[in-house]
C-alpha cells in the first residue's frame, strides 16, 4: 500500500478528485488531502463535500508515492501556494507518480515543470500549456516520465489505469 497525495480547495471538478480517490483505495492504496489549513470543509463545482486532513505545510514528500491535482477551478487556488510549488517540484524531482487532469495544469505550469514535456489538458489551457514551454496534444491521456496528464472527466477511466500502472511501476509491482 502506498500513500498518495491529493492537493486541494474550493470547486474542484467533482469527477476528477473522487474517481482517483475511489479508484486508488480500490487499488489498495491510501489518499490523503492536503489543503492550506488541515480540516477545511469544501464543496466541488457540482456542490459535492470533501475536507482536508492536512495543511500543505505538513506534508513530508518522503511518506508519500504520488501525487494528484484534480481538475475544475480549484488549480487557479491551489497554484497561488509556495507549499504547493516546492511539492510538486520536489515530486518532479524524485521522479513519483504525479497526475494532473483538466485545468490542473495550471499547478504544473506554476511549479514549473513542463518545460520540453510532452502533455495534455482540456483545451481550454491549451495555449497556457503551450507557453509554459510544453509539447500539447489532445489526447485522452500522455506519460511523460513521471508527469501523467489527461483531458477532462469522460478520459477518467483510461487515465486512472494508466496513473496506477505508472504508480505500481515506481512502486516496483
């Protein structure tokens, strides 16, 4: 079993912060959700709740195998953290799991890590994507390393098999 981040806040696509969540406990694995204040109450783009249970602050990237930013217009919040930055930075570095769907390209963009990296995302941060220096096609899903990115909610079930194959990969299954 492996622990995975989840970093979060406020309107969060519905869809793509609880079919990861759900899919890795399924896979065995334990989901964790940091948000800036450890016990935040939230609720996603479609009025679904979810809370934190720890402040990006306490997050040991050692403790941790991956990490996932969901999609809607909680990237937008999320990116505006240091914390978060340095995490995702620290990941990239480490070469663990990292997913990113939808707008949650932002973050990377932020972080940035996509430099020369092969992506996607939903189209509507295309050229976001693009001037970060990226190498976008839209594609249900693309590996690059360690940085898997997918599209939006009907590209779920392809990008969460693919990050867990990448996941037991890093893990050594």
């Amino acid at each position: 079993m492996a622990k995975i981040l989840m970093v979060i806040d406020d309107l969060a696509e519905d869809l793509e912060l609880y079919y990861p969540y759900y899919r890795l406990m399924e896979d065995g694995h334990e989901v964790i959700m940091a948000a800036n204040k450890k016990g935040m109450d939230f609720k996603g783009k479609y009025g679904v709740p979810y809370s934190s249970t720890m402040s990006y602050d306490e997050v040991n990237i050692d403790e941790f195998s991956g990490l996932l930013i969901p999609g809607g217009w909680a990237p937008d919040k999320i990116r505006r953290y240091e914390a978060v930055l340095d995490i995702v930075r620290k990941f990239d570095e480490q070469k663990k799991p990292i997913g990113q769907i939808c707008h949650a390209g932002w973050v990377a963009i932020s972080a940035d890590i996509l430099r020369g990296r092969n992506v996607t995302s939903t189209p509507g941060i295309k050229d976001d994507m693009i001037n970060a220096g990226s190498n976008w096609s839209n594609m249900p899903v693309i590996v690059d390393e360690n940085l898997v990115s997918s599209r939006w909610p009907k590209d779920l079930p392809e990008y969460m098999k693919v990050y867990i194959e990448v996941l037991n990969k890093f893990l050594g299954k």
